[in-house]
C-alpha cells in the first residue's frame, strides 16, 4: 500500500513537471515567434522645395436666405444642423389675406373687362359713323379717349392680380442651393417682415481654405499650383487642393499674404472652421529622405516609423516635412538603406521580432 502510495505520488508530480515545461514553451513561442511583416528602403532623393503652413477652412458659398414678401409663419420645417437639396420647402408664411385681395382683384378685373368690351363696340360703331360723316369728330374722340382710359384701367388690373399671384407664391421659400441650415431666424406663429432672414445656410460641397503665407514665400506662388493639404480631425492621409488667388492685399504688420485654396469636399466631412495644414509646392529642389506613406504610424500628435534591424522592429520617431504622390519626405533618426515596415507595422511592439516577406521600391 505505502508502495502504491509512493508511485502514485511520484507519477502526479512528473505530470505536473511535464504540463509546467510544455506551458513555459509555449509561452516562449509565441513571445519568440517573429511577426511577418512587408518592408520598403528608404531613400534620399532630390525632391521640389515645399513649405507647410496652417490655414483654416472655410465654406464658398453661404447664403442667408430672405423672404420676399412679409407674413406670420404657418410652417417652418427645418432646423439648425440640418441637411436640404435645392428646391426644399424651407418656410411658408400665411397667404390667407392675399388669396383674399387677389379674389377681389380679379373681380375688379373682369369688371374693367366687360367695360372695356363695351368701350371698344362704341369705338367701332363710331368709327364706321365717323367714316360716312353722320357724326361730329368730337363724339369719335370722346369714345376714342373712353376707350383708352378704361384699357388703361384693365391693364393696371391685370398688373395687380399677377403682383398678387407672384406675392402669394413666394409666401413659399425655398432653398437656393444644397447645403446645412447653420442658423435658424423664424418659428411657428413669428411675423417676418418683407426682406427679413429666414435661414442662414452653407454649402459645404466646395471648400476654400484661407493661408496667410510669409511674404518671402507668397512671390513664390501662383494661381492654379497644385497644393498637399491635411485636415488632421478627418484624416492623416492628405487632400490635393488648388491655389485659386493669391491675394494683393497683404497684412503689413505680420508680411502676410492671405493665399485661397480651392477643395472638393464631396462627402461633406470637412466642416467650416477646421484646421488645415497646407504644404506649398515652392521653386527649387533639395535633397530629402523619403519613406512610403503607408511606414508612417500615427501615435497622437506625434509620427513614427518601425526600422527592422537584426530581424527586430524599432520604433524611429519622424517629423513629416512633404508628401510626394504615394511617398512622405521626413527627418528623424534614418539613413538611406534602412528598412522601415510598410506592412503590420500598426500592433508593432519596440523591439518585437519581425519576418520580412517582401521588399518594396519607391517607385520615383
């Protein structure tokens, strides 16, 4: 019985030995197991001269939309924040009193109409009577004179119903284009006078983004020059914009010129009042080391770049200094040959081991 005892004893602690050993190698392969990874080289080439400054972006088209006629609102469907196409209902105002008027007006009109029938038989018969001598010529002008005083009349008429009808539709008001209602002026039951605000509106489909630039630098630049441009709250991956003007008028205090950018913002994202840096594409070249934009991790306000040395990723941290097509010119601690991550460099750790499975050229 003790001998059992002892071997059951001795044969437990072995398992436990045994099961202990096959965790701690486990453990071991997989923190020793190297992480597959794409890498590029990095490259000193000679590149265009750019500068980047921040500017602000704003939106081209923006409108506070009026009523035409006064009137106390009988229906306000949109609000602040909004989003309306061209053509949308954006208030209608009360058209009670003028449906009424134009109901008299048109009266008034069919009155003066069968006057001014009237009047042009007596002008005819007149006429024919003039014609053959059987009337005095003073008779043919009063009738003369009677018939164009009551047209008169009835084109004046006819003038005022259509002013009716135009005042009525535009108690209707709608929107001038497709954008955001920023502001509302108007509610159920308010009174809006005759040129008053109703909405204000932006259409974000079209951004300007306004630079001061240095004066030294704004000489440099012409209308229509491609521009890199990042709007850091939407994206680290940079918008091509265009330069549309360089203003005249600069800031004779700073040197400043204000420099106006054009950009397509289709999906809307990019709001009025955002940050933008914008890299200007300057004359001149110089010599700069590049990496493709995809090795380039962003960690808060700081960039950095994972350097794989002796099968091991390091973390490079880098300063942007322009971005060229699908590449990103940089400083930092580099130096031509280097092989930074351009693939699975996102869950890196500083010092992980990493197996390189393919090399990619810069293709500039």
């Amino acid at each position: 019985m003790t001998n059992f005892k002892y071997l059951l004893l001795l044969w437990l602690t072995l398992l436990v030995s045994y099961s202990t050993s096959l965790a701690g190698d486990t453990g071991k392969s997989k923190v020793s197991s190297p992480v597959p990874v794409r890498v590029a080289i990095v490259e000193k080439k000679m590149v265009s001269s750019r500068i980047s400054l921040v500017g602000t972006t704003e939106a081209i088209a923006g409108s506070t939309v009026a009523a035409e006629v006064s009137g106390v609102v009988e229906y306000y469907p949109v609000k602040e924040g909004d989003f309306v196409k061209k053509g949308e209902l954006l208030v209608r105002l009360r058209s009670t009193d003028s449906e009424l008027r134009l109901k008299g007006a048109i009266a008034a009109r069919e009155k003066i109409r069968a006057n001014l029938q009237n009047a042009e038989k007596e002008l005819a018969r007149f006429g024919k009577l003039k014609d053959t001598d059987s009337i005095a010529a003073r008779k043919y002008d009063e009738a003369l004179y009677n018939h164009n005083g009551i047209l008169q009349e009835f084109l004046q008429s006819k003038a005022e119903v259509e002013r009716l009808c135009y005042e009525i539709k535009q108690k209707e008001v709608f929107a001038p284009f497709s954008g955001f209602i920023v502001k509302e002026y108007a509610q159920i039951g308010e009174w809006i006078n005759c040129g008053g605000p109703v909405v204000a509106m932006l259409d974000l489909g079209q951004i300007r983004i306004s630079v001061d630039v240095p004066e030294r630098y704004a000489v440099m630049l012409s209308p229509q020059s491609k521009v890199s441009i990042i709007v850091k709250s939407i994206s680290n991956d940079p918008f091509l914009g265009r330069i549309y003007a360089v203003l005249p008028q600069g800031d004779q205090n700073s040197r400043t010129f204000p420099v106006r950018i054009n950009l397509p913002n289709p999906d809307l994202k990019i709001k009025s009042g955002m940050e933008a840096m914008v890299t200007f594409n300057l004359p001149g070249r110089e010599s700069a080391l590049l990496v493709p934009k995809d090795a380039v991790v962003v960690e808060g306000n700081k960039r950095l770049v994972f350097s794989v040395t002796d099968g091991k990723a390091m973390p490079v941290y880098v300063k942007v200094i322009g971005y060229y097509d699908g590449n990103v010119a940089v400083k930092g601690d580099l130096k031509p040959g280097d092989q930074v991550v351009i693939r699975g460099n996102e869950r890196l750790r500083p010092g992980q081991n990493v197996r390189i499975e393919e090399f990619r050229d810069l293709g500039i």
